[in-house]
C-alpha cells in the first residue's frame, strides 16, 4: 500500500516525516542482511526556515542528494478505516472503497486520495473480507510531494504510520505467532498487531501521557486500551493472542513498567528493542530513535512490501 509510488532499487533510502513540531528523519540501507541505520535524529523546525529547508540542509550536509525517500504520513494528515472489502477484482478495489467511504469522511471524496490493503483472506472477521481504507486530502498529498521534491530527494513513495511500524515489527520482532506494537505519543498511542508480514489490527487511542521524562506511565488507562484491543482481536477477529507485546515511545522506559501493567496482560510486554533487527550507527542516541521510528520504519520498506 501506498498513497503515491514511484518504481525504485536504489540501495539507500531516507525515511521522512514531517510534523508540526519538526522532521523525523533516517538514512538507512535496508536490503542487506541485517538492515544498516546509518544516520538518525530528529530535526526540530525554527522561524527561520520552512520544513523543506530545514530537510534540504541536513540532505546537504549528510551528502544525500538524490537518494530515494520514502515519506510516512503524520498522524493528523489522514484516517485509516476498517470496512467490509467490496468483491470486486483487486484493480478495482481503491475505485470501489472511494464510493464505500464517500459517508465516512468530512470532506468531498473527489478531493481525496483513497488507497487500501485487504486483510488476508483467512484472517479476518468471521466470513466476511475486510480491508483498511487510508484516506487523505489531495492537498496534503500534494504538499508533501513537493516538500520532498524541493528537498533534493527521489521520493519513492508516501505511506502510514500502521504500516511502517510493521516493517520495523519484521525486523526487530519475532512474528511467527503474533507481536504487537505499543507506541505512545503525547496525548495518545497506537497498537498495531502483526503475523508473519501481515498486520492484522491497527488502532489509535487517547492517553494522558505527554512522554515526560520523569512522568509515569497511566497504568489504569494504558491497561484498558490495550485489554480492549486485544479482546477485539480474540473475539471479533477470532484470532489467537500475539505472543508478546512491545512498548515504545518517547521516555517510555524500563522503570515505567510496572508490576501492575505487566501482570494485568495476557501476553508478556516488554520493551522494543531495535538492535536484534538492525545494525545501528553507535552515534545514533536512543533517544533520537525513539522519536522516529516511523521514519525508521519508511527507511526499511522493500519491494517485497510495497503492496502493504
């Protein structure tokens, strides 16, 4: 899946996203045998320069102008939907789902831009086939194709969030029988569930945490987001629990999980770590990973999955 692609086999591959506090942004080299991070951190945004700038300077200082750029959508520049897929033929799908979520967007369909993968055939929802439906506005699209344009690089394609962090899940996870992904941002999280190189259930939540550094996890709410989660799962999608359960996010570190969030869970939750997946630059801060995975995530998209 992908809101804008272009063919390319180049070997590096900058991922980028932009948000309204600055630009996450990763050099990575992701077809070896153990993807290379060479370069990682996120670029804060001044008054005096605008977000293409700011990128345009770090291509040139990092000397990668040119390279491919696969750019990740921020959380507010679209909505994913979970729908009934139409039978149609698979080069019919994105027109028939245009029509299908025509009701479920507040803005004219004819100025969006509609794309959508199914959920595979023998793993979703009782009988019926469903598919997710991501859906943004023609303008943002626009906008950040000419952001990347402007910024000296070769943009390959636009994705989401969901399913970036489902290339960094095939990475750096063990998916043979199911993990899952927590990321917490301020003011919210997500939980993506991913088998295999499928995923599986994508979901968004509020939360009060803002990722202070000395704040503690809201036990109570973090444990009920993510029991309702995986209770969907199990019962709505009649699907066996992930086997372990990674936290991730800014701050988000060992000391917050507490005795109560962890016995509260069916599955084992621990920290996400990046290094069995990932052959890391040793100047890289954890920090700066923290803040970008996404980015991250874009990085390491193949062709293998660029049909999501």
């Amino acid at each position: 899946m992908s809101l804008f692609r272009a063919s390319s086999k180049q070997r590096e591959v900058v991922g980028v996203q932009f948000s309204a506090d600055g630009i996450a942004f990763a050099h990575v080299f992701p077809n070896g045998p153990v993807p290379q991070v060479r370069h990682c951190e996120f670029i804060p945004l001044s008054d005096q320069a605008s977000p293409e700038e700011a990128l345009q300077a770090r291509v040139d200082r990092l000397g990668l102008r040119g390279r491919t750029c696969n750019l990740v959508l921020g959380r507010e520049d679209y909505t994913l939907l979970l729908v009934e897929a139409p039978a149609v033929p698979a080069n019919e799908l994105r027109q028939a789902l245009s029509w299908k979520v025509r009701d479920l967007i507040d803005f004219p369909v004819a100025e969006a831009v509609v794309d959508a993968f199914l959920l595979p055939e023998d793993k979703s929802r009782g009988s019926k086939r469903m598919a997710y439906v991501a859906v943004a506005r023609r303008a943002t699209i626009t906008r950040l194709v000419n952001q990347a344009n402007e910024s000296d690089l070769k943009l390959a394609s636009i994705d989401i969030p969901e399913l970036a962090l489902r290339n960094l899940v095939v990475n750096c996870c063990e998916t043979d029988r199911g993990a899952a992904l927590v990321k917490l941002v301020p003011g919210g999280g997500s939980l993506q569930i991913v088998r295999g190189d499928d995923l599986f259930l994508a979901r968004q939540f509020a939360l009060p945490y803002e990722g202070g550094l000395l704040e503690d996890l809201p036990a109570d709410a973090l444990v009920l987001e993510l029991q309702r989660s995986l209770d969907y799962f199990e019962r709505q999608m009649r699907q066996p629990p992930p086997a372990q359960v990674y936290l991730a996010g800014e701050n988000v570190s060992a000391d917050k999980l507490t005795d109560e969030i962890q016995s509260a869970l069916p599955a084992d939750l621990t920290l996400l770590s990046l290094a069995p997946g990932l052959d890391i630059d040793a100047q890289i801060p954890a920090h700066s990973l923290s803040l970008c995975l996404d980015a991250l995530g874009a990085g390491l998209r193949t062709e293998k999955r660029e049909e999501g």
